[in-house]
C-alpha cells in the first residue's frame, strides 16, 4: 500500500457557502464506492476492491470550498480514496469560490481542477459552454450504482437536457424554524403542516411585539432577498422565475408579482417581519447577519434549510429557548419549497477522466456522505443510509424528519443555464422595494427588459444548444 499523497494547501480565509454569501443569503443513485476500475465498475469485498483499485490511476484536483470543515472532510476523504486506489493522487485544493467565469477560462485555456465543487444552477451554465461534461455513460456501467440508496429528485436537478451533468452531494430543502418558546408564551398553536398563508400572517400579527426604546423588539417572521427564499412565495401563488425550458422569465406573471407583494408587505404593511437588509437600513449596522432568529431569540419564524442547522446550536439567542422545525405555510395555490444543493462536476478536459469518476462517485458513496455527517458539513447527505444518521442525533431540532419529508415537495429555485443574470436584475428591481415596501408590478414591469436582454444574451453564447 503506497502512503496516500495529498497535496498541502494554503490556509484559506473562512467563507461562506454560496447560499449564505449570496443570500447576504443536498439526491438519486447508488452504495459505498470502494473502489472503480477505468470503465466505471466499483468493486464489491474486499479481494474484489484490491483488484479493481489497481486498475485506476491518475492525478486528479479537487477544487472545493475552503471553508471549515471542507478543507479537513476532503483531505480526509482523499486520502481514504488513495488508500483503496493507490494508483490514483488527489489533490485536494480549498480554491472554490462560485466563480464560474474563473472556471470557463482556466479550462479553455486548457489547465484547471479535473472536478468542481458546484450546484444545481451553476453546473448548468458550465456545461451549455462546454467545460463539464456528463457522466451518464460512467453510471451505466456502475454496477454499484443503485437508485433506491438516493434521494431521485434531488440527483435529477443535476440532469440537462438528459444528461447527468454532475452529482449533488448534499441538499437541503427550505422549512420553518420557529421559536417555540415565544409561541408558548403568546399562548399560540404551534405550526404544522395545516397551516396556510393566512394562519401564519395572523400567528406573525400576534407574535410582534414592536419596539419603542430603539432596540430590536420581537418580530413574528425573518426574511432576506434571496432566490432560495423569495421563490416558495413566487411558486404558492402561482408563478415563477422562469417557464420549463428556462428561455423565458416569469417574474412579470400576475402569480408571481402576488407571491413577492406578499412577501413585501410582510416587511412594510403588515411589519411583522425583519430582514438583514432592512435592518441595516433603518439602523445603519446589522449585526445580526442572517441570523436574527438566532442571536436575538426575538424572531418566532424564519424559512431556512438545514444548512442553518449548526448555525443554530450554537446561536445564543436560543440557548435558553426551545425552538423546532414544520413545513412552510400552503399558499394560494398548494406548497412547494425550495431545494437548494451543493455537488460535484467534471472538467471535459481532464486528463484523467476515470480516475476523476471515481473519485468523484466516492464523494456520494455511504462511506463519504457519513463522514459529512459526522465532520458537520452543513445539508443533508446525498446517501439515504448517511441521511438516516442526521435523525439519530438528539440536539434539537425534534421533528428532524420534517428536512427529509420536504424533499417530497422541493425543487431547485432554478436550473436553467441562463438564468443567473436575469435572477439578479430582477433582484436589482425588488431591492429599493423590500427596503422601503411598494408595488412590485411596477417594479418588475420597468426591470423586464433587462431581465428579457439579459436572458437572451446568455441563451446566445450557450455552445450546446
């Protein structure tokens, strides 16, 4: 057995994940890669995996977040690997910054990271230019491989145009955290999955308590603009982002314009709501970030996923309070949340494309997705066995099985390849109104044209069209 290589890395500056930084703001197939031989067949027992292991080699980089405890999980994780593969190095490289751009250029200049850490709407512009490719024919021909281990709708958002084009490694879809002390102590009914827009709206009016000394108050909700949580309001009224194909945005649709006035006027008619941004406004500082639930103790709700989760046990404000999970409020037109994801994808110009497979199908075996439970990495596994072990902990929240349930009735905010730019002009157009409240419509009806334009010139520049 040679001594797993793994490459030293710089000390890299905390980050926050993707979801957190932009909302300032994890599943399908398969059992424990022990080993992969170079057509994508994984190995059985031990002989079997002693056998196949030898069959693998190459380098293969890894550029993942550099965040803790990322850097510490992955050299882990590769060293594992090499164990079982000694032909194979990884480089494991905390370098992963959402920065697609960066990516695109490294790799038509012909020298990058063989996989990417990603997610559900950042793997989809890669592959329509041509940098990722799919690993469908890799997974034919895993006999390991097997669907009923995975969560299926949550693999699928990796698919494109019928292609597997990467592979989540966690998710978590959006659910209701709520102060359960201060729900008690107003002497409300605590939420659950009857509830609707009108039953939180009225429990949010009772547990207001607004301030009259310049300090915090209580507020019955929190919020922020972000996509991961804007877009339950959008989708329970009716509307949308964007239309099926992702060629078309949605946001001017009479549903979508009633689900985010909903939202606004939860900040500024009815002001039962905090939000960062509002916060920073009205006082000139925040310094409570995203997490005003948390370290304040003052909020009775907030929709977040369980990427929130460490977040929370740690947050001073709940340390004396008892605090728990249930689905989103139904909507005018039923409840979907969202379900936002964090995985893995291929440069389609790696030099070691089976070595980067196997490595990368054993980032989602059950041996890895246990040690993302175990080492903290926010969201949920991507494995159903390693999942399971989230709902054997016994720090809150109680109703642990509502973070798996939701899956059920979640979907990614979006997926399509062209809709980054236009996210963020419509987000542009909301913004003065979540600061101030206002009528959307006129809002969203003066921004459609650069949300159109931009849409359009990132349909323009897709190569696999």
């Amino acid at each position: 057995m040679t001594t797993p290589r793994i490459r030293p890395v710089r000390p890299v500056r905390d980050q926050a994940t993707r979801r957190r930084v932009l909302a300032s703001g994890t599943l399908g197939t398969g059992a424990l890669l022990a080993a992969a031989c170079s057509t994508g067949g994984t190995g059985g027992g031990d002989g079997e995996k002693a056998t196949q292991a030898s069959a693998v080699k190459g380098t293969v980089r890894f550029s993942h977040l550099g965040q803790k405890p990322h850097p510490d999980v992955f050299t882990k994780l590769g060293a594992q690997f090499q164990q079982q593969n000694p032909g194979v190095t990884v480089l494991a490289e905390p370098t992963w910054n959402w920065d697609n751009a960066k990516f695109i250029a490294e790799a038509v200049g012909g020298d990058t990271s063989d996989l990417v850490w990603t997610s559900e709407n950042f793997v989809t512009p890669l592959f329509a230019k041509g940098v990722v490719k799919e690993v469908d024919g890799y997974l034919s021909r895993d006999k390991s491989f097997k669907p009923a281990d995975y969560y299926d709708t949550v693999i699928n958002a990796y698919k494109f145009r019928g292609k597997q084009a990467g592979l989540p490694v966690n998710f978590g879809a959006y659910v209701m955290h709520y102060n359960k002390t201060l729900f008690e102590r107003a002497g409300r009914k605590l939420p659950d999955d009857t509830w609707t827009w009108d039953t939180f709206l009225d429990a949010a009016k009772a547990l207001t308590r607004p301030a009259t000394d310049g300090t915090f108050g209580q507020y019955g909700f929190e919020t922020r603009l972000h996509e991961n949580v804007y877009s339950s309001w959008l989708w329970n009224a009716g509307g949308d982002l964007f239309n099926a194909e992702g060629t078309k945005a949605l946001f001017d649709r009479p549903e979508s314009i009633e689900g985010m006035q909903y939202l606004v006027d939860l900040l500024h008619r009815h002001k039962v709501a905090a939000a960062p941004e509002v916060i920073q406004k009205q006082t000139g500082s925040n310094p409570y970030g995203n997490n005003t639930f948390g370290l304040t103790g003052k909020v009775a709700m907030v929709f977040n996923a369980i990427y929130y989760l460490p977040t929370y046990r740690q947050s001073e404000g709940l340390q004396q309070m008892e605090w728990d999970i249930a689905p989103i409020p139904k909507g005018p037109k039923g409840r979907t949340t969202t379900n936002p994801t964090a995985g893995v994808t291929m440069w389609s110009g790696s030099k070691a494309p089976d070595a980067a497979w196997a490595f990368m199908r054993y980032l989602i075996s059950e041996e890895a997705s246990k040690t993302y439970v175990e080492m903290q990495i926010d969201g949920l596994p991507v494995h159903k066995g390693a999942a399971d072990l989230v709902l054997k902990d016994t720090r809150p929240p109680k109703s642990k099985p509502i973070y798996i349930d939701a899956y059920k009735y979640a979907k990614p905010a979006f997926t399509t390849p062209y809709g980054q730019r236009a996210k963020t002009e419509y987000n542009n157009a909301i913004r003065p109104l979540f600061l101030e409240g206002g009528q959307i419509k006129t809002a969203v009806a003066e921004a459609m044209p650069k949300i159109t334009a931009a849409l359009e010139e990132e349909m323009a520049a897709d190569t696999k069209k």
